[in-house]
C-alpha cells in the first residue's frame, strides 16, 4: 500500500504535522504550493475583499497549483493537510482534488485551525473526489509525536489486511491478525524514534490485555 502526504500550509503550521506524518509513515511528501503565493494581506480573514476572503465566499474559486505529483496513480492512500479556513478546506484543496484521476484512491483528510474543528470539511471535498473513499481525519493542534503516531496506528489498523481471506477468518484468527498489524506498527514507530521504548511497553501491554493475548 503506497502513501503519500500532500499538505497544504501557508504559514508552516500544516506542514510541521505533514512532515511529522511523513516520517512516521516512511512515506513520500508533495507540498502543494499555489501558482501565486499568499501574501500576509491575501490572508486577512478581517478584510472581506482579501484574495482569502474572495475564494473562500467563492465555492468555485480553484486557486492554481504550481507543480504536480508526479505517478499518483502508484499511490492507494493520500494523507491531506491544509489549514481550516471559514471552517473548512482552502479551495485550493479542491483544485488539488480535481487535478487527478483519484478513484479508488482513499484520502485521509487532516487539518490544523486555530480552534475550529473539521466541521462540514470532508463533505465540501468529497464533492471534488467522487469516487475516492474518504477516511474521517481529523485536527491535529497542539498534537505531540506520540499522539501523532497513535492515530495514524489506528487507522492503518485495518488497512492491508487481505479483505478477501478476510471475511473467512473467524474471530480468534481476526483478532491475531490485527494483533501481528498493530505490533509491527509499533515496533516501526519505536525503530524510527517516534515512541521511547517506554511508550512501546506500555502500549504493547495494553493491546495484550485489550485482545487477551500473552504473546
Ligand atoms: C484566511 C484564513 C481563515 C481562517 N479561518 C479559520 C477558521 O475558520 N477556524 C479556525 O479555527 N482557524 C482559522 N484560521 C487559522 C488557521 O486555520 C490556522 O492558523 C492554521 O494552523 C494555519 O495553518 P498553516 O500555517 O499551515 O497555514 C484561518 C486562517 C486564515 C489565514
């Protein structure tokens, strides 16, 4: 399964957490970056005429990309990042979105705001993506690493796991096999520093208990 992260961020804030997941995921990295920069006045939500406050009242507005990804039919999964704007996705995103060929494709959406959560978001990109599997992401202000790479355990859970094979295995052979996942998982986030070995104990202790495994 191949992912990529592609983020956008006009101030560096969204960029910190895409590089943070990027590492985690030992995956490759696409900053969108737009034709035209934004300047600090584009991007005064306290004036109604700034270049951000015109696209964002504009549905339509798709601010142009300056480069492209290059074989994103090679990738399954797109993990997403941009800031919230007027509570959700810069259309920018939606340029991004409509750019590709990305059916099939699952995209992981993630965001960071001043306090604003995902609100509507993912239905305003869906509308971009029809036929791509949109995976509920989420915010990530003020995460640490570890918290970082808890959810990204969590929703790679189920993911590469054989869905055919899968549906004959019964519930012992499901749960061992989500067991094996998880724990390769953190063995990868403790071999590339992003848990201590103390948070790997403490983590694999729980996932013991919690499915009922001694080993
Ligand atoms: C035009 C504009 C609109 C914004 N709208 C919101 C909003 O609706 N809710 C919110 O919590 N933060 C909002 N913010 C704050 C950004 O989401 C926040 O600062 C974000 O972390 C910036 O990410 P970046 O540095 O990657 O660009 C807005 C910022 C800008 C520039």
């Amino acid at each position: 399964m191949k992912k990529l992260v592609a983020y956008f961020s006009a101030t560096g804030t969204t960029e910190n957490i895409a590089q943070t997941i990027a590492q985690l995921l030992e995956c490759d990295i696409f900053e969108i970056v737009p034709r035209e920069l934004y300047t600090k006045d584009d991007l005064d939500w306290m004036n109604p005429s700034s270049r951000s406050s015109l696209e964002m009242k504009d549905k339509s507005s798709r601010p142009e990309i300056d480069s492209s990804v290059i074989g994103m039919a090679d990738y399954d999964v797109i993990i997403l990042g941009f800031p919230i704007w007027w509570y959700v996705a810069p259309t920018i995103i939606n340029t991004f979105l409509e750019t590709y060929d990305l059916s099939g494709k699952t995209i992981i959406p993630f965001a960071t705001s001043g306090g604003s959560d995902m609100g509507n978001t993912v239905e305003g990109l869906k509308l971009s993506a029809p036929e791509s599997e949109f995976i509920e992401g989420r915010v990530l202000n003020n995460t640490s690493k570890a918290d970082i790479a808890g959810w990204l355990r969590s929703l790679f859970l189920s993911f590469g796991i054989d869905q055919v094979k899968w549906q004959t295995m019964d519930h012992d052979e499901k749960n061992h096999q989500l067991f094996l996942k998880q724990k390769a998982m953190l063995q990868q986030f403790l071999a590339n520093g992003a848990i201590t070995q103390e948070q790997y104990d403490k983590s694999y202790g729980d996932m013991k208990k919690k499915m009922g495994y001694d080993d």
